[in-house]
C-alpha cells in the first residue's frame, strides 16, 4: 500500500493551512520544496531537493532549501529522518511509520506495520522522560544492493 497516494494535494492543503494557523505566508519556495519532497518517497536529503529544483526555480538557493525544511518541520507538515552515520532526511509523511534502511548504499523506505505501532513502551524508562512518538528502523541490505553483492562474487547473510 503506497503512503503516498493523493499525499501531494493533502499535504499542500494542510501546509497551507497550518501557514495561515500561524501567520506565515505561502511563499513560492515552501510550496516548491513541499511538492518536491511530497512526489519523492526516497526520503531525500536537503541537497537532493535543492539538485530537484535548482533547474526550475534558478533563484532558490541551497541554504533557501534548508532553511524551508526547518520551517516546514516546524509546521509539522514534514519529519526528519535520521539514523546513525548519514546526512538528515527529511519525510512529508507524518503519520506513525516506520523505515527499512539499506546499509549498503543508505536507501530509506517506509514500512507500514500495524502491530509495530502497537508495540508497548518499556516500564523502564528514566524519571522524567516523556515520549510523544518513536519508530523503527530496521538496518540490513536491499535487495538491489544484494543482487550487486552476488554479481561481485560476495556473500550475504539472509535469514
């Protein structure tokens, strides 16, 4: 089932009234960015979206791309990414999912798995800490990335 099914129309529609929420305008560039990553689902970087759209708006810098993700997050209208040793990535999926990680060339999709967002929070946790929201990323090799593997004569572990 893809997420991403009518996401664009739904996630400007949102932007755009989250924007009004709080007073900010819709600028030319928010809504560039927001589109370029609402039609990915390769959860690119920053410097991904900036090679996206650096031919079609020539005016909008690298920092401009940085600095509208940082507002967009802000909105709530998209999530970082992240996980140990790579760049950020950024999602304009923002309901509860979960990711697959390629540790071979950082390849991140989503993952939906109802009983994953059911699973129970540890009884452990340290005084004080309130968690509003987790996910799991499961880290191993696409099959892409294991097919190349074989071709070069190397070996690969599957369960």
């Amino acid at each position: 089932m893809s997420m991403r099914a009518g996401a664009p129309n739904k996630t400007m529609a949102e932007f755009g009234a989250r924007c009004r929420r709080q007073g900010l305008p819709v600028t030319t560039q928010r809504r560039a960015v927001l589109r370029a990553l609402a039609a990915r689902m390769d959860h690119p970087t920053a410097d991904q979206l900036y090679e996206d759209l650096r031919h079609e708006h020539p005016d909008l810098s690298r920092t401009t791309v940085y600095r509208v993700l940082d507002t967009l997050v802000g909105l709530g209208v998209v999530t970082r990414v992240s996980h140990p040793g790579v760049a950020v990535r950024y999602d304009a999926v923002t309901t509860r999912h979960h990711h697959m990680v390629c540790t071979e060339c950082g390849a991140m999709r989503d993952l939906v798995v109802p009983a994953l967002d059911a699973l129970p929070l540890p009884k452990s946790m340290p005084p004080g800490f309130e968690v509003r929201d987790y996910s799991v990323h499961f880290h191993g090799t696409g099959a892409a990335c294991r097919q190349r593997s074989r071709e070069r004569g190397g070996k690969t572990w599957r369960r």
